[in-house]
C-alpha cells in the first residue's frame, strides 16, 4: 500500500463556523441568602452546616464522591 491510497493526502474543510447548538448559554441558579434558621432548615440528613463569623457553607457529610449514596430520582 502507498501513502496515496491510505487517503494521508486528504484533509477536512477548515473553516471559521461554528456548529449551531455549540454556544449555548450554561444557565445558573442564583445563589440564596439565607439566614442561620433557613440553612438549618435547608440541610438534607448527609450534609453539614459549616459556620464562620464572615460566612456560611451547607457541605456534605462525606467529601468522597465515591463514597456518598447515590440519590434516586422518581
């Protein structure tokens, strides 16, 4: 076989268009503000509340992805 029949010649059209769907915009919900009681409140049973004098992190139990349940939606 020679590089000509293995097609090594031949290269894709290039050019500067984007495909359509490509740029769609990633929408994120707003974060809430949330005062102690609330974020109590908010915490489901494998999460933790960690507080500081400058801020407040809902964080979950086990840091391990491997480790935590997984959830079942219905």
């Amino acid at each position: 076989m020679t590089w000509a029949e293995c097609g090594g010649g031949e290269t894709g059209k290039l050019t500067n268009v984007r495909a359509a769907g490509s740029d769609e915009a990633l929408r994120l919900v707003p974060i809430r503000a949330l005062n102690l009681e609330q974020a109590l409140g908010f915490l489901d049973h494998d999460e933790l509340l960690e507080v500081t004098p400058a801020s407040m992190r809902l964080r979950k139990k086990s840091l391990a992805a491997s480790r935590r349940p997984k959830k079942v939606v219905e």
